[in-house]
C-alpha cells in the first residue's frame, strides 16, 4: 500500500516537471524571447505535452489511482486521487497526436496575436482563431460527447458552472449595472479626471511597482515583476511567483492597478500550503476563486481610501509635478471614476462586467457555432456600441485586445467576473471581524492576508471548488453582495 503512495507521488513530480518546463518557456515567451522565436518553442512544447499526455494516460495510471485511493491515510491522498482523476477525464478522450498539436498551435498563435494586435490586423490572426475555436469545440464533444461544447470549458475553469448559472448571475447583475450607470451620467456628480492624460515617467512607474508588491505583503525572494504585453501571473510553486506587468507612459493607473491585480494572484499562489508543491493540489482551485483574490487586491483593497492614503505620499512624492495642485481625494475619485472605456484591463468596477458580458456572449456563439470567426470583429463592435455606448476604433482597442482566445480560453471571462462578485460577498463577511481603517492607518495588511489564509490560500486545490467558495465567501454564494457594493460605492462616489 506504501509503494501505491509512493509511486503516486513520483507520477505527480514527473507531471510537474513537465509543467514547469512548459510554463516557463510560456513565461519567457511573454517576457524576454525574440519576436520571431515562437516555430522553436511550439516544436519543443509540442514534444513535451505528448511526453506529459502519455505519461497521465498510461493504462496503469488508473490501477495506481485506485490503490492509492484505497491506501490512502489522509484527507490530502484522497484529494490527490480526486484531482488527477478529473485531469484524465479532461485529456484521455482527446487523442495524443490531436492533444499535442493543439498544445504547439497555442504558441504559434500568440506570437500571431502579438503581431497582429501591434499592426491593429485581425485578418493576420483570423486563420489561427478559427483552428483554435474549431480545435476547442471538437476537444468539448470528445470530453463529454452530447453536452453543450461550451458548458464543458466552463467546467473546466470553474467546476460546477454551467451556462444557466452564468446567465442567471449576468441578468442579476446587468439589472443593477445598467440603471446605476445611467444615473452616473445624467445625476451624478463631475470627478476631476484632466490630470490624467500627461507623461508619466516609466521609471518612476517602475517604483511605484515595488512599493504596492511591498504594501501587499509579497515576499521578493519569492515573487519577480517583469513586463509583458498583456500582465499575467505563473506560479510554479510557493518559492516561485512571476507576475508581470505593461508600463504605459500617459496611463499611470494602468500599471497601477495591473500589479495590484497580479499582485492579488500571487499572495493566492505564494500562500498554499507549501505540502501541496509539486502535487496536482498546488496552486488556486478554480479560476473564480483566483480572480477574486486578483480584483479583491486591484479594487477594495487597491482602490479604497485606506489604500490609497497610505500610497499618496509615495505616489505625490514620485510624480509630484503631475500631480500639483490635484488633492488625494482627487486622485481618489478619478482612480474610482465610471467612465465607459474600450479596454477591459483599464475598466472601472461598475463597467467592468458589461466587458466580461460582451465576451461572454460572442465565444458562446463562437462555440456554438452561431457566429463565425469572420464576423467576430463586427460582432464585437456591435456590442460595445450596444453595452458601452462607444464606437471601436480599430482592431487592437476591440477583437486583439486580450490574450486568452490566442490560447485557447474560451470559458475563462466569466471567472473575473464572478471572482468580483466572490470578493465583494467575503469582504462584506470579513469586515464583520477586521477593523478595516484600523488596518489601513497601521499600514499593515496582515490581517487581511491572514483571514484570507485561513479562508482560502492555504488549501491550494486541497478542498472542493463549492467548499473553498463558501469558505471564502462566509456562507452559500450570493451576487445581492456584489450588487450592493457596487450600488454604495458609486452612489456615494457620484453622491447620487
């Protein structure tokens, strides 16, 4: 019974290692590889996700799981048992060779996403959609033949979610949103947003990076910044985080608020408990649960008065002739400021979700074959003319603008926007125990990563998805908290 934990454990380290290896050559694709690099690294990932699928699909895997789920002596071997059993059934009824090809299109396909999002040209990326969207659809039906092929990928990203959930949460939302916004613009009150738009210097950006990753709490032996395209985390295990971000010098709040975001990923990741590296339990459980750490971080924490007193010294002291004469609760509201924008990333919060609404709705369509890649560009522009009131100007600040469909991530978007409405609910539970001013006039978010620890963190992928919701939340899910904080926030804001 020893040997079926043993040889458990020496399966999940070789899938580890394949991992690591391939997340890093991701990593370094975003961060520091030649432009025209991408033919290389498809040929070497291809070869180690076929290495990585035999390896997990061996007809003797299943004999392992069932003796070491039979030998089991801990909560975390079961769990172990659990997780790698959900993996296979995600990637044995694919075939290898299909598998593996898919996995090289991934990186050919962001390096052509990189290139036709810089030339602001979606017919330079269309070809590689299409195999994405087609290769996607085709790997749903062959997970779980006769269900709806996008309430698969939503399973896969958030366990248990199914499109009338979605739709349901959307409706609850969009019904607040909508009014709220419209009162923003017609009754609400002016927030001074002209000290915005001027230069801001990259390098005092940069320094404005390391304080937030300072003020969160995140351990710089631990956890690097670097730069990309579009900001994204990598965690490898719970001694290496990589988060990045993207300098713009005329947007000071982009950066900002990116390594807020990431910054939140990264305590998730850097706080599991560190028994769980190198097993199939390391890291964030769902992508909800980690999206709610990354807009708890950008938003209620990073965007809350307390917050930003405790950087206004910081801030006014690195970009003091920018800011003359702008006062901190100046800055306060034009960082909280409803404004209906192009780009997702740059979102306020009450907007935030009609962004996530509009990708929702298309790669459903795309998935269900009710749109073509062809007409996604107009498809797309139609509903920010429709949900946002804004005409896109060109392919790059609409279709190009994110990253995920170059991977394949079709079922991904509407993780933000629950992780949104997870945090409002678990900050609603948690300031019933934490003095929030208190904690902000000491400078010190210990007692937040704390809570969060306990709540969330530290069980990595240890406990169920709906268990480690309602753990962090303090009770069954409920978006009335999500409705409620964006309703007092932004009536109070715009003194509505």
């Amino acid at each position: 019974m020893k040997d079926a934990i043993a040889a458990l454990r020496a399966l999940e380290h070789k899938n580890y290692a394949y991992t690591y290896a391939q997340s890093l050559i991701t990593y370094d694709a975003e961060t520091g590889a030649p432009a025209d690099s991408a033919a290389g690294r498809a040929e070497a990932v291809e070869v180690l996700s076929r290495a990585q699928f035999e390896l997990l699909t061996a007809p003797s895997v299943d004999k392992l799981l069932d003796e070491a789920d039979a030998a089991a002596d801990s909560e975390q071997i079961h769990a172990e048992v659990r997780e790698l059993r959900r993996m296979l059934s995600r990637i044995r009824p694919i075939p290898a060779d299909e598998y593996a090809a898919f996995e090289r299109l991934t990186q050919e396909a962001v390096a052509v996403w990189a290139k036709a999002k810089k030339a602001s040209d979606f017919s330079v990326f269309a070809p590689y959609l299409e195999k994405m969207v087609a290769g996607r659809r085709r790997q749903a039906e062959q997970i779980a033949p006769g269900k709806d092929p996008y309430e698969t990928l939503l399973d896969q990203y958030e366990p248990g979610l199914t499109i009338e959930k979605c739709d349901a949460f959307f409706n609850t939302v969009r019904a607040a949103i909508v009014p709220l916004l419209e009162a923003v613009k017609t009754r609400g009150s002016a927030i001074r947003t002209d000290f915005l738009n001027q230069d801001w210097p990259i390098e005092a950006q940069r320094t404005l990076s390391q304080k937030v990753m300072k003020l969160w709490g995140i351990d710089p032996d631990r956890c690097t910044l670097a730069e990309s395209e579009h900001p994204f985390t990598d965690g490898f295990n719970t001694h290496d985080v990589r988060i990045t971000t993207h300098y713009m010098a005329n947007d000071v709040l982009s950066n900002l608020y990116s390594v807020a975001h990431e910054g939140g990923h990264a305590l998730y990741e850097l706080h599991v408990d560190p028994e769980l590296d190198y097993t199939v339990l390391a890291g964030g459980a769902s992508m909800g649960l980690h999206e709610s750490q990354s807009r708890l971080f950008e938003n209620m924490v990073g965007r809350s008065r307390g917050c930003i007193r405790l950087l206004w010294p910081t801030v006014h002291t690195l970009f003091g002739s920018q800011l003359s004469g702008v006062t901190e609760e100046e800055f306060y509201c034009a960082a909280n400021r409803a404004e209906p924008g192009l780009i997702r990333t740059e979102a306020d919060e009450l907007t935030y979700c009609l962004h996530i609404m509009v990708r929702y709705e298309l790669e459903k369509a795309l998935l269900h074959g009710e749109l073509t890649v062809a007409d996604l560009p107009a498809a797309w522009n139609a509903k920010y003319k429709e949900y946002l009131g804004l005409d896109v100007p060109d392919d790059a600040h609409g279709v190009l603008q994110d990253i995920h469909w170059a991977w394949g991530n079709f079922g991904y978007f509407p993780s933000y926007a629950l992780g949104s409405a997870y945090a409002a609910q678990a900050m609603a539970d948690l300031a019933k125990t934490i003095d929030f001013d208190a904690m902000y006039a000491a400078g010190d978010l210990a007692p937040l990563r704390d809570a969060l620890t306990e709540r969330l963190w530290h069980y990595g992928n240890l406990k169920p998805t709906a268990w480690l919701v309602e753990s962090l939340c303090g009770g069954p899910f409920d978006p009335k908290y999500y409705v409620s904080y964006l309703t007092k926030k932004y009536t109070e804001l715009y003194n509505l």
